[in-house]
C-alpha cells in the first residue's frame, strides 16, 4: 500500500492501485482514496477505477464504507478537469451505486456536456443492479438520442432508457428504434418489456425483418415477453409468426438468422403461444432440404429448442423426445428438455425427471436435480441422496443444493461429508453451504467458520455471505497466503493471438498480454496443449454472448485449477473476449465472446482480448457448435 501512495514513484503508484483494484479488500480504501488527490492524471484514473473496483468487491461492503468512498468520490469529481479521468468516475459512480453516486450523474446527463452520455451509460448500469432511477429527468435524456449525438452518447442514452422503466420514457424508445446503430436499435427494443401498446408491437414487429440478425434477436425475445402478459387477441403472438421466413435462411446456411427463433424458445411462450411454436417448426421441416450438414445441424438444434419450449408449458418430457430429425443426440435433448422443466410454471412436480437421475451421462443427471429441485416429488429424494456420494463433484455438489432446497434431514450426513471435501474441491463451495444453512441453520456456523481461512478466495467468500446470513452480523474474509507449490500461468508472449478454429469458421483473437498477462498465458497454454480440440460453445445467448471451453459442455468445467481474476480497463464492446466466472478468482477454461457491448460486465470478469476477424463467425454460432482446434502464434 505504500507503493500505492507513491513511495516507489508514478508508474510503480500506478501498478500498485491496480493491484489494489484486483485484491477488493476494504482494508485498501484509504490508500485507493489518496491517490485521487494525485498531481499526475494516469494516478487519479487508476486510483478512480480502484475505488470502483472495491466498491463491486465479491463481498459487499459495510454501508458505512460505501458513504465514505460516495463523499470522496464526489469530491474528486467536481475538481477534475480531465475528461478521461472523468469518464472513470462515472463508472466508478455506477458500481458504487449510493444515493449520492446516482445524484452526481444525474446532475452531469442534465448538464447536458460532453461526458453526459457516459453519465447516462453509468446510470442505466446502476439501474440494471437495482439502484432507484426514480429521479432522473427525460428530458436531457431525449437529448442525448439525436441524431446528430455521436454514437456512443446515443447509446448510453438508449441504455439508460431501458432500465428506467418508466410508462413515459415509451415514446423516446420508439423514436430510438429507428437510430443508424444496430446496437441503439436493440437496446430499444428491450426497452418495451415494461409496456407499450399496438403501435409498439408494430414497430418491433418490423424490427423482425432488420438488416442485422441481433437486432431481429432482440426484437423476438421483447416481443415473447409481451406475449406472456397479453390477453386474445395477442398481438405480440401474431407478430412472432413473422419469423416463419427465418427458416429458409438457416436452412439455406445462415446461421445468424436462427438467433431470432432461439431468442424466442430460449425466453418461452404462455400456452397461447403454442400454435406460434408449431408454426415455426413447420417451418423448418418445411424449409426444404438444408444446403449442407451443417445448415442440417442448424435446422435440427433449432428444431430441438422449440420443442423443449413447448415442454416447458406443459411441464412434461414430450416433444423433445423426438425432435430434431435424428441429428441431435439424446444426451443433448434430455438435458435441455429437464432444464426446461425447471422452469415450467404448472403446479405438478417434475416426474419425468426422476428417471433421468440414474442417467449415464452427467449433463442429464445435472439437469434432472435442477428440474426436481424446482418442482420436488417425494419419489425423487432417494436418488438425489444417492447422488451425493457421486464422485463426479459437480453432480454430488448439484446434489446437496437439492437435498438443502427439499429440506431432506436424513442427508446431512453427506452434506457434512461433502463440506470436508471443500478443502481439496473448492467448487463444492458454494451449493454445499446453501445445503448446510438449509438442513442446520446456525449449527452450520462452526463448519462455515472453517473455510475462512480457505486459501481460494472464493471459498472465503461464499464462508462470508453464509455467516453474514446466518448471524445477521456482517462477516468478512480476511486475506490468505496462497500455499507453497500453488500454480501460476506463464505470461503470454508480446503480440499472441488465437486462432479458433469452428466448421462455421475461423476466429481470430489478439490477446491482451499488456493488461492480462496470465489470463492470456493460461488460454495460450491450453491452446497449445490442444486442451479446447472438439470442446463446444455450450452456451449462447443472441444478443448477448457465445461461451466456449468446458470440457464437460454443461457450463460447470474447467482444466481442473483456477486462476486470479486480472481486472483490466479493457471494456466490453463488441467482440470482447472474457473469462467466464462462478465467484472471485474462479476462472479456467471457460471463455465468451460478446455480441454487442455489455457495460455491465465491465470490472467484473476480466476482459483480455478482441476478435480482429470472424467476428461473422462469432454472429453464426449455435449451442453444440464445436470447437476443431485453437491455434496459438507467435
């Protein structure tokens, strides 16, 4: 901390509160605030983004910290005269999120200045992690969308506007949907979810044939969220039918085109909504012969997805039994039909996921607890008990959260067997405590207490946020020394880049060895072990990101060790790559690509790298698209 405060001069100040940014430790804050009073400008914005990285810390921070860093934040920003330094604060403001933050940016985007478009961006980050937008005036908010605004003033506007939430900001989102930027446009159509009339579901309606299948994508998931309020006739419904013409795009090999129909299974329909679903299947079926294996592969996810959605109003395994001509494997469509049980809103308990509890594959017996665990039936508790014995730790840890969720006593024996395993298998972590608190309440406080001093930061914080719970009295993780012998990535080499490598395409990505040394080393090093050969992106979200690089393929995988978080400046635009993250310092393998910008994850999961080719290919990616190798140069 005393390099933090310049004892070793400006650079060394500099790299120092970004360590300081990294740690999140409140024992920081004095240091962190001192060097916003520095002469130097590189010294107060990296002393400005340390603070907002304290106040995003894992572990909440005492509210009594939250007004100190509010009052000195504030200070600083009304003595800045540089406009970087000043856009920092902003962001720092956002993550911060007080009472007092939210005015100070409310007061710039009246101002109406230069800045006043990232202090609106700042404040539609706050809102989307629930702060009170409450006061914030339409007005020079409507501004900031004209035309002749650059765009990223006109997109942190249209960012705002969507988590106002407010029946009078309609009217700047409609105008908004017509904006140049694909982005403006949808982000302004996921504005509409909180109203709008028949006018409004026109203009999304239109939205549906867009030039640019992200912007259809959303579109599509705002138009599937109208529908689950509306009443016959439901206009939102007749729209979605529209999307019958996205069939014979995919069929004839655009992929990108899918996203609009994966937007809509993905969100779901109310049971009005089943002729929809149909209709799009029959579209595909009747979209003619796919162009290739590929474009067959499309057809038949899609197909698969849809029908997974007409399950899930109903609650049963039906549709996804036979959907998908054959080409997608049974594995794949049990585990997304149970997930999506899980989420059926009828009142009967999941029974078809019962069976799938003895399954062979790992991904179904996961996602038959999620499904139990979600709608219980007392023929499902034994086989969740047995599972608890499973060597497989994601599976057993699955099985604990369940146990804990259906109040089954008699197994707290395995959870308490379970929590010795924590010691060697941090991953178990965080479903073995919610099981703990679950079954024991404040008898699991000695067991918890244990993991205080568990090397993995993770563990510490998940011990924190348990004990906070359970004794009503802010509990806080102290800092623990790594153990001898304790894994540390090489650097990645000046100038490395992936190459990833997909049947869709290739990928090229520039690694940001300057700011994320390691996380860049530890992605170089499994690429040239050939680690991600025949791994998929599990997970797609349109509009929002690809996710590649577990090796199980169900989003709980990793290369068997974790790597610290290394916070960079680097922001999530479009085509950012990031380490994907389950808690402080849980990093692997797992890594995402995003489809538009995505502020929300800036500061939180390190950022390390931008696609500089194929970023088409990113756009084209499917769930089960398969990684064929990633190559690593120099």
């Amino acid at each position: 901390m005393a390099w933090a405060r310049g004892e070793k001069g400006q650079a060394v100040q500099v790299r120092a509160l970004r360590a300081l940014a990294r740690l999140q430790d409140a024992t920081t804050l004095e240091a962190i605030l001192a060097g916003l009073s520095a002469s130097e400008p590189s010294v107060r914005d990296e002393a400005a983004f340390a603070a907002g990285e304290l106040a995003l810390s894992w572990e909440p921070l005492p509210d009594e910290l939250k007004l100190r860093m509010t009052e000195a934040l504030r200070e600083a920003e009304a003595r800045e005269s540089e406009e970087g330094v000043r856009r920092t604060l902003f962001e720092s403001f956002s993550k911060l999120g007080t009472a007092g933050a939210i005015q100070r940016l409310i007061e710039r985007v009246a101002e109406g200045h230069a800045s006043a478009g990232r202090a609106a961006l700042a404040l539609g980050v706050s809102g989307r992690r629930g702060a009170s937008l409450a006061e914030v005036p339409l007005e020079p908010v409507g501004a900031l969308l004209a035309a002749s605004q650059p765009v990223e003033t006109r997109h942190g506007a249209a960012y705002l506007l969507v988590y106002l939430k407010r029946p009078a900001a309609l009217e700047l989102l409609r105008r908004c949907l017509a904006d140049a930027d694909p982005d403006v446009r949808a982000l302004c159509a996921k504005g509409f979810v909180e109203g709008g009339g028949t006018e409004d579901t026109a203009a999304l309606a239109r939205l549906l044939e867009d030039s640019v299948p992200r912007v259809r994508a959303e579109a599509a998931r705002t138009l599937s969220l109208l529908a689950a309020a509306c009443v016959a006739p439901c206009a939102p419904l007749e729209a979605l039918g529209a999307l019958r013409k996205s069939a014979p795009r995919v069929a004839s090999g655009d992929s990108a085109s899918a996203h609009a129909l994966l937007a809509v299974a993905q969100q779901g329909l109310p049971q009005a909504g089943r002729p929809v679903l149909e209709a799009l299947r029959r579209s595909l079926a009747e979209a003619g012969p796919p162009v290739s294996e590929l474009a067959a592969d499309d057809v038949a996810w899609i197909d698969c997805r849809l029908a997974a959605a007409m399950d899930r109003q109903t609650g049963a395994l039906a549709e996804v039994l036979r959907c998908g001509n054959g080409r997608v494997a049974e594995a794949r469509r049990l585990a997304l039909g149970l997930r999506e049980l899980a989420r059926a809103q009828v009142p009967e308990g999941a029974r078809d996921a019962v069976p799938a509890l003895h399954h062979p594959d790992a991904r179904v017996r996961l996602a038959a607890l999620e499904a139990v665990g979600a709608r219980p039936v007392p023929e499902a508790v034994e086989p969740v008990r047995a599972l608890l014995k499973s060597e497989d730790p994601v599976v057993a840890g699955m099985a604990a959260a369940t146990v804990g969720k259906l109040k089954v006593l008699d197994a707290l024996p395995d959870v308490r067997a379970l929590a010795v395993r924590v010691a060697r298998e941090p991953d178990l972590a965080e479903p073995v405590a919610g099981a703990l608190v679950g079954l024991e309440g404040k008898a699991a406080e000695p067991a918890l207490r244990v993991w205080l001093d568990h090397p993995h930061a993770n563990v510490r914080r998940v011990a924190a946020e348990a004990l906070t719970g359970l004794t009503g009295q802010p509990v806080r993780s102290v800092r623990v020394e790594s153990p001898p012998g304790t894994g540390r990535p090489s650097a990645a080499p000046p100038g490395a880049t992936l190459i990833f490598r997909t049947r869709k395409g290739d990928i090229t990505v520039a690694l940001d060895a300057g700011q994320a040394p390691l996380t860049s080393g530890n992605l170089d090093a499994l690429a040239r072990q050939g680690y991600f050969r025949g791994l998929s992106f599990h997970r797609v979200v349109p509009d929002f990101v690809a996710q590649g690089g577990d090796p199980r393929g169900d989003g709980e995988g990793g290369p068997g060790y974790s790597i610290r978080c290394e916070m960079t400046r680097r922001v999530y635009q479009r085509g950012v790559i990031g380490m994907a993250l389950s808690g402080k310092d849980t990093g692997g393998s797992q890594f995402f690509f995003t489809h538009a910008p995505q502020p929300h994850l800036d500061g939180r999961y390190t950022a390390f790298g931008e696609v500089t080719a194929g970023m088409e290919v990113v756009d084209a990616l499917l769930e089960g698209d398969v990684i064929l190798e990633v190559r690593a140069a120099p």
